[in-house]
C-alpha cells in the first residue's frame, strides 16, 4: 500500500510538472475550418510542435554567443590586454536555409551577446612555478557587459549580461621562425574558466495573424497587454586548446578546438488573448496561447574555432592595436561568430 501511494504521489507530480510546462493553444471560433487554419497558423509562428526542440536550440546559440569574447589568442601581450567585441549565436537544424515564420518566434535558435574584456599575465610578477607549472605562463582574464533597453522597437524590450573568468596558460613557447620577426608562431596554449550570460526578451504581440483559406482570411489580434518573454540563461566552462601565427608583422591567424560543457535553460511565457475575426464578415471568436516551458543545452559541445586578426599597430613582441574576428562551429548545428577591438602592451 506504501509502495502504491508513493507511486501515485510520484505519478501526480509529474502530471503537475508536465501541466505547468507546456504551451497551450485554444481557438473558439465555433467554425471547424477557421479553428483548424488559425491553429496550423499560429503554431507554426510561435513553434508550439516543436517548442522544447526550439528551446534547446537557443540554449545552444546562448552559450556559443560569448565564446572567445573574454580571452585573446593572438595579441601577444607583455603584461596587460583590453578590449571590446559583440557577436552573435546562431542553432538550426537546417543549417543556414531559414524560412522565417511571420510575427512570432524564429524558427531557430538565436542568442546575442556583447563583452568588454581585460587581460593580465603574470609572467613579469615574482610567481613562483608550482611542480612543473610554471605561473609566469599564465595569463588570467575577466570580462563583463550589461544592457537594457525597454523600447528597442515598439513592440521589443530587451535585457542582456555576461560575465566571465579564463585563465589561459601556454604550455608550449612560441618562437620566431626566420629571423627579424617577419614569420612568429604563438606556439600552444589551454584555456579554461566560465561564462555566464543571458537574455530576456519580452514581446508586445500586437501585430495580427492573418491566414487565408477558400478566399476567406482569418485575423487574430492579440490584445494590448498580451505578451511573450524568452529567456535564455548560460553557464558554460570551455576546455580550449589554441596556437596562432603572426605574418610579416600585420597580419595573424588563430585558431583551436574546445570542448564545453554547458548549464542553463531557456524559457518562454505566453500570456496572449484576443478575439478572431475574418474577412468577409461572418466568422468571431477568440483564440489564446498561454503556459511556459524551459529546455537546457546539450551537454559536452566539440567547437572548432578560428579567426583573422589584423594588427593596426605591430611591435617587434607584441601587437599594440588590432582588431579580430572569430567564428565558432560546434555539433549539432550550432555557429557563432563575433569581433572586436584588442590593446596590448
């Protein structure tokens, strides 16, 4: 009888929890073709079929938005490095061939993110080495952005932070090849830390969902303070191997391979109501999309990277000014890519 109740208690929770996780669709309109044109419609706008698919996707796009954002790979730095760069996250699993879906939701994953970093090695501080690791060799960074805006469109407010720790420590020594500094290889290097970022993206819906069947046209007009709120939260700790080159002094090349491993979630909250009208006259009702659901991101993500950085300012040893861009592709469809600014010296 135990064993019993404390299955049913189990099972009981877990319909709740399925309940109170899952978007619901309603559409009232008391005429079976107008039901089923509205529900196809405003599925396929807000991915309601495959919403938790979706959710994942921009958990994914989230935690590749901000990587390389806080951490340099070919700014070879005597003790300092400053910079600025945004970039962007991008999860489908159709690659680049997008078909938008109207007002609502994207049909991929997107996630946004920009960072301002600093960097400092430890190599001129009396460090000492720990066993064979030597902390002259390393070289910590901290980065940070934070941004609102409530009416970047009329019907978009948006709010966005990210914050992260790396530590990069080069157990392989660069070296000059061929003499006056013409040709430096930046030898190889391993970053760690953390990322942490999100977004949270409220929609005021207002526009009308208008699909068309047997020469009518049904409107669904969500009413004023109908809404949607996206968030996508990200806790990522990349394992990072890296080298570059640098070339004639103006020109560098770096690149890597990562594995990350990835926390966090993405939610969505519809709270949208309005009535159902159609063109010619005859058709009323209402129609609503209510309820939340959250995903997280895969795991353990293999991520290639690699990137072009362009030296404004060369020195003998370092790179003064430079400015970079980066791109990052792991499985599963996921890209991301980015650039900024980079000071040294």
């Amino acid at each position: 009888m135990k064993k019993y109740s404390l299955f049913a208690i189990m099972a009981t929770i877990a319909t709740i929890s399925q309940a109170h996780a899952a978007i619901v669709l309603d559409v009232n309109t008391g005429d079976a073709t107008a039901n089923a044109v509205l529900k196809a419609e405003i599925e396929k706008q807000f991915q309601v079929p495959t919403m938790t698919d979706f959710l994942g996707r921009m958990s994914n796009a989230q935690s590749l938005s901000n990587k390389g954002q806080g951490v340099s790979y070919a700014t070879d730095h005597s003790l300092f490095v400053v910079g600025g760069s945004g970039g962007v996250g991008f999860s489908s699993a159709s690659g680049f061939d997008v078909q938008t879906s109207g007002n609502g939701l994207p049909p991929v994953g997107i996630g946004v993110q920009g960072s301002i970093m600093a960097g400092m090695s430890l190599s001129k501080l009396p460090v000492p080495a720990l066993g064979p690791v030597d902390l002259k060799k390393l070289t910590i960074f901290v980065n940070f952005m934070g941004y609102s805006n409530d009416s970047i469109v009329s019907s978009l407010s948006v709010k966005t932070n990210t914050f992260g720790i790396h530590a990069q420590y080069k157990f392989i020594d660069g070296k000059n090849i061929g003499g006056l500094g013409l040709l430096n290889w930046g030898g190889v290097a391993f970053t760690t830390g953390f990322d942490v970022s999100s977004n949270s993206l409220t929609y005021k819906v207002g526009q009308s969902i208008s699909p068309s069947s047997g020469g009518i046209t049904y409107n669904w007009t969500p009413n004023s303070n109908s809404n949607l709120v996206l968030e996508a939260n990200s806790f990522s700790v990349p394992l990072e191997i890296s080298t570059s080159a640098r070339l004639l002094y103006i020109l560098s090349i770096f690149g890597g391979a990562a594995v990350d491993l990835n926390f966090g979630n993405s939610k969505v909250a519809a709270n949208l109501n309005g009535p159902v009208t159609s063109t010619p006259a005859g058709v009323n009702g209402t129609a609503s999309l209510t309820g939340s659901e959250e995903q997280g991101p895969a795991f353990g993500h293999l991520r290639f990277f690699a990137g072009p950085q362009l030296n404004l300012v060369p020195l003998r040893n370092t790179n003064l000014l430079s400015i970079y861009a980066q791109g990052n592709v792991s499985l599963g469809g996921n890209y991301g890519v980015h650039a900024g600014i980079r000071a040294a010296w």
